[in-house]
C-alpha cells in the first residue's frame, strides 16, 4: 500500500513538565527536540505500520529542514517537495498528565503552490492524507486540491484531519467548510471540538471522530480507547490513528494511539 501525505514538516520541541509551572520562576522539564508535523507523523506511522509513505510538503533551505528531513527519512519516508525559506517549528508544552498545548510557527510550509508538485510524487498513490492546515488559506489550499487531483486519477482515496478547531476558527469557519466541501475527500478525522467548529458533519462522507480517552467513534461504531501501559504524551496520538486507520482499520488505529501516547514524542 503506497500512503502519500500533504502538510507540514516540522521541528518539534517538546517540554514535558514535571508540576505545576513556576510563574516567573524555574520548573523542571524533560525537552526533547525531534521531527514533527501532522502529514510528516502519519508518513512515519504508516511506514511503521508497513506501507510504502511518501510526504509531500514546503520546507525551509536551512539546517532545521535538513534536520528533519533526515529524520523523516530514517522512519522509512520518502520526502519531497520544494526547499525555500525557513522550516516550520511546533512547540508543546506537556503536562504531567499527558495534555499539551502548542506555539506554532508555520515557516514556508503555509507557501507550497500547486505549480510547485510534481505528479509524479502521487504516482500509484492508494492513499492521500491531507493535513487541515493546509486548506486554512491560500496557496496551500489550492496545492491541497492539486494534490486530491492527481492522487484521484490513479484511483486513491482522500482524508482529511481537521488538525485545529483554532484556526480553523481564525481562518473563517465559513470559508472553511467550503473547502473541504469542494474537496469532498472521502474520510476526515476530527476531534469532537473541530467538528463542532465547522458547523457538524458534512453528507456522504466517512466521519471518524477522536475523543480521547472516551474512545473513537468510527462513521457510527463507537470503539474504547486500547489500553496504554501510561500516558506520557498525547502529542501525534491523532495522528498515529490515522495512519492505523489508512493502513488497517479501526483495531490497528486504537493499536497505534495507544503506542502513540505511551511514548514521549509524535513520530513512532
């Protein structure tokens, strides 16, 4: 199964807490710096699950891009795309129990083009995976539709995360849904918060909805959560099941968020 994914690459700086922060004061964390971004985390997973992935994004021509990419690479994830300006960079803030919240810096990934993709990256593609970032605004939404196009004209499906009931917010709700209305992908994800956001569920679409540890509801199968040994941290579990979900169902998406949040970390 060949997975392709549309969205960011990113440098993620995770800082794990170990209490209540110190206002003004020091709080002991546990920092790591690695390789992120929502399209780039499904890539990996679904090579981890055992498919062929490819990730299709704008990176920076700097040392963070390079970073990342390698470590994408080294996950078994073909990287293309263009390299100009400076690479995204994500920054969650994780709580002892597991919650996050994040800084984002988009960089150039928000300027891919869809002059700027090559058919040949959806080539025998099964599968695309579009990030909800990408159809905030422009030009990504249109190399998001771009994408959808090519990937259709050899038979694939389309997803869609809704990523950010935030931005989603910011951008314009109402544009919003638009887009993924004319897009018409044929599966979307959403927490229960993003899909209130938009105004509910659009007609003849997939609906997987994430919510947590109450489970997920699968287009009308509600599933509990897998058992975790412990929840470390939350960050990429949504984007773990989607790669499960794309690579083999409802069972190995759960499988996939439970290894997801026992680990520090969104990438497996």
């Amino acid at each position: 199964m060949i997975v392709c994914t549309l969205g960011d690459l990113t440098l993620d700086v995770l800082v794990r807490f170990s209490g209540p922060v110190a206002v003004d004061g020091d709080t002991p964390a546990e920092i790591t710096l690695s390789a992120g971004g929502q399209a780039a985390n499904v890539a990996a997973w679904a090579s981890a699950l055992g498919a062929t992935a490819r990730y299709v994004g704008k990176r920076g021509a700097d040392d963070v891009g390079r970073l990342v990419s390698a470590r994408l690479e080294a996950a078994g994830v073909e990287v293309l795309g263009p390299k100009a300006g400076r690479t995204a960079v994500i920054c969650s803030l994780v709580s002892p129990e597991g919650e996050r919240s994040m800084g984002a810096d988009r960089g150039t990934a928000v300027d891919i083009r869809p002059d700027e993709l090559e058919p040949a990256w959806l080539d025998d593609c099964d599968h695309l995976f579009l990030s909800g970032y990408a159809l905030l605004r422009e030009p990504a939404r249109s190399a998001a539709f771009r994408a959808a196009e090519l990937a259709r004209g050899n038979g694939a499906a389309v997803s869609v995360d809704l990523s950010t009931w935030s931005a989603i917010r910011d951008a314009g709700v109402t544009e919003f849904r638009a887009a993924l209305a004319a897009l018409a992908p044929d599966v979307v994800f959403a927490n229960e918060d993003e899909e209130r956001t938009v105004g509910g569920m659009l007609p003849d679409v997939t609906w997987i909805l994430k919510r947590g540890s109450a489970g997920v509801w699968f287009d009308g199968d509600e599933r509990a959560a897998a058992p975790a040994a412990r929840v470390v941290d939350t960050t990429g579990a949504g984007d773990a099941l989607a790669a499960g979900w794309i690579v083999g169902g409802p069972d190995l998406a759960l499988e996939s968020a439970a290894r997801c949040v026992a680990q520090l970390g969104s990438m497996p």
